[in-house]
C-alpha cells in the first residue's frame, strides 16, 4: 500500500511527486577548531597568487650541486646513496610474464638502467630529477636542474609548465612532456629538497631578521683561516734583549742579526736574552671546529663520515648507525620505485596497449645485494661436505671461474659419506666376493 508523504510545509503529496528538501553546506566562520564534515570540500587550495613566485629552494640548483660535488665530505655522502639506492639494478615482475618482459625490455631500449644512475646524483644532492620524453616514451632526456627556475600553476593549483632557462631563452615546459621525481614533498613544496639540505641552507632569525651562513661556508671559512694562521707563525718572532746596550749598539746588533746564517755563532760583551714567540694555531680552535664537523656536518651530510676516517672507537660507535642509513635507503628505495611505476611504466603500457593492467599487477623494486659472495674454497667444501650437486659446483665453476670445464659433463653422483660403499660406478653397488674357506691340514701322522 502507498501512502502520501507530508512535506515540509504540511501538504502531501504522493511518493512520485515527492521532492526531497536539497541540503547545501553553511558557510561557517573558522573558529581554530577541527571540523569533521560529511562531504569533502577542498578549501585548503591556494590561489593563483599564491603560486606565482615559485622559485627554487633557498640556495639556487646550481649552487647546491656545486656544493655537493666539490665538498669531499658531500661527495662521499652523496655518491654512497646513489649506490646503495641502485645495488644490483632496477628489477619489474608482473602477474604476467610478459608484461614484465615488455617493460624491461623497453628500459634496455631507452638505456634506463644509465640514465638513471646519472639523474641520482641530482635526485639525492638537489632533491629533484627530471627527464624529458617524446610522446610515445621511446627517448628519455635528462633535463639539467640548474636551468629549471620555476613552476607556474594553473588557478586550480594544478602545474601549467615548467620554466626553463637556456641560452638566454625562456622554455616551457608542459607537464605532459617531462617526467619529475621529487626526493621530499614537504608543505607541497614546487621542488624536493637534497639529503644536505640543512648544511647547505641560510637561517634567518625570525625576531632580529639577521641571516646566518649556511654550515657549510662557516666551516669552509675556518678551514680557509686555519692554514693562514700556521703561515703567519710559520717562523717564529725572536726578540733579543741586550742589557745596558746604547742605541748605536742595538742598531750595529740588529743588521748583524739581518746578514747572519743559520748556525752563525754570536760574539758580545753584553749580557743579552732571547725569547721567542709562536702562536699554536689550534689551540683555541679545536673544540668548536671538532663541534662543526660532528655536530652539524655529520648529520647534514645524513652519513657517518667518521665510519672512514677514524679510529676503533669512532669506528664502532658510526657502525652503529649502519641499521639507520639502511632504512633510510629502503625507504628512498620504495619512494622512488613507486614514482618511476606510476609516472612511466603505466602511462608506457596505456599507450602500447596495456590499458587493462592494474598497478597493483606490477611490482618495481631495487635489487640489493644481499647475498654473501662465495670462493672456490667455499663451493668444493660445500661440494665435499654434501650442500650442493656436482653439477651445481660445476656450473658454478663456469660462471665464476676461468678453469675450463666441459659443460656436458653434469651428472650427479652420489654423495660420498662414511657410510657410502666405495666398490660402486654410480650405480648400483657390486657383490662383495665371499672368500672361500681354507680347508686345515689334518695334523695326524699317516702311517
């Protein structure tokens, strides 16, 4: 039975003609407090205004690369991640094996597995990496950091093109047409930021205004004074003191001691002294240069540089902090992985008929070497003590080895053990001949 619905303004009307009530969101002055609302409206995006003087983080692409590749201790840092974040190399599987083939394929064809490893010096030094392709992703380029200067966004927020500088021409670069791997994305930031972003950058003091050199430059600064210091003392103020001596004397004394030579004796009839005044260069100075280097540099650099360059102690405490460096890899790892999924191969396989694989179907890792390296020495005891084939340590032998090996030659044969009969050819095991019995001379005499 159909019954009639009553509205809001007491009448009623039958269920076909029924019109809900429309319920439209009230304009709420923000009060501080966290609102949980039912429907997600996206008030938090910023105008146009806000975007439009997008620039590079605070020290300049270029100046950050050219930081990170002159200062040995951000060299060493910076190339061991690039390292450790590549191990054995970029690896794909898919639900199906041709789709993996397919893509690893095209890595080789575009020289993935090299351009790659060039564009993670920028990726882990400035933060950015960025790589320029045609419209059937069949070329990559890589696209140099120090000329890009800004992003310019469309009204929705959304990146219009990017901004490059070349030969004194403005390029635009549209995002369809470059793909950008950012190593952070801290607050929506236009560009990432490089793992020595903090040893590189000013900081300003937000009550006096006054800027502070990165640390850096101030510990470039002290080691540039230092060697000054020691040239300045590299030879000693001597001073001679000669009693009663007149003025005429001194004068006469001085240019002597101007024109002597080293192991020249001196002859007076005045009682004289020397005192000789040096300067240690570092003796104020240590500590708080010992402070920059394990302080701010150490951490900046996100390495324990000690781990190379000191002692057992130092050496045992930075061993310490491998764990931490480790998951710091498997992190940048995984992060960068999943970009490089889901900004090339997927748009790749859409484009070449791939459309009805999911990303879910495809796994892209960093293979690390994990694996102990085994020796000769280890494959023939594992041989000899029954943890491999012989054919397993002969394959071995030829992938590993220079000893010439014939290949046809794989058959297993039964392990030798203490318990294993010796009087076999590999197969089944050979009667043991019975010895006859030797017949006893009777010992009675015959008559």
């Amino acid at each position: 039975m159909v019954l009639p619905v009553k509205r809001s303004d007491g009448t009623y009307v039958w269920p076909k003609d029924a019109v809900l009530p429309k319920e439209s969101a009230k304009n709420t002055k923000y009060d501080g407090s966290i609102e949980v609302l039912e429907t997600f409206n996206n008030k938090s995006e910023v105008e146009q205004s806000g975007w439009s003087n997008e620039l590079a983080p605070d020290r300049p692409f270029a100046e950050t690369l050219d930081a990170v590749n002159k200062d040995p201790r951000l060299n060493l840092s910076n190339e061991t991640y690039v390292q450790m974040i590549l191990g054995k190399g970029l690896r794909v599987t898919a639900k199906k094996q041709s789709v993996a083939d397919k893509i690893t394929d095209w890595f080789e064809e575009i020289m993935w597995d090299e351009k790659l490893e060039d564009g993670l010096y920028s990726y882990c030094g400035g933060g950015n990496m960025m790589f320029e392709h045609d419209p059937t992703f069949t070329e990559y380029i890589e696209v140099s950091m120090p000329t890009i200067e800004s992003i310019i966004r469309k009204k929705d927020g959304k990146i219009k093109y990017y901004k490059q500088h070349v030969n004194d021409n403005d390029i635009k670069l549209k995002p369809s047409e470059v793909v950008h791997f950012k190593l952070t994305n801290v607050a929506r930031e236009a560009f990432g930021r490089g793992l020595h972003h903090s040893v590189l950058s000013r900081y300003e003091n937000p009550d006096t205004g006054e800027i502070f050199e990165s640390p850096l430059i101030q510990m470039k600064e002290m080691e540039d004074a230092m060697p000054k210091i020691f040239k300045g003392h590299a030879d000693p103020t001597t001073m001679f003191y000669f009693a009663d001596a007149g003025e005429q004397f001194i004068k006469n004394q001085a240019d002597a001691l101007k024109k002597m030579k080293k192991g020249s004796k001196i002859v007076t009839d005045k009682e004289f002294k020397v005192d000789i005044i040096e300067a240690s260069g570092n003796s104020k100075f240590d500590g708080y240069i010992e402070h920059i280097q394990r302080d701010l540099l150490e951490p900046g650099s996100k390495f324990p540089l000690q781990f190379f360059n000191a002692g057992f102690t130092a050496r045992a405490a930075s061993e310490s902090t491998d764990s931490v460096l480790t998951r710091k890899v498997k992190r940048i790892q995984e992060r960068l992985a999943s970009q490089i999924k889901m900004k090339m191969i997927i748009p790749y396989l859409k484009l070449n008929g791939g459309s009805s694989v999911k990303p879910k179907d495809i796994q892209v890792f960093f293979e690390t070497p994990q694996k102990q390296e085994a020796t000769i020495t280890d494959v023939t005891t594992a041989f000899r003590d029954n943890l491999i084939k012989r054919s397993e340590a002969r394959k071995w032998f030829i992938l590993n080895s220079s000893i010439d090996i014939n290949e046809d030659d794989m058959e297993d044969l039964k392990p030798i053990t203490s318990v294993t009969p010796t009087n076999t050819d590999g197969g089944e095991p050979k009667p043991i001949p019975k010895e006859e019995p030797v017949k006893k001379e009777s010992k009675r005499k015959k008559y």
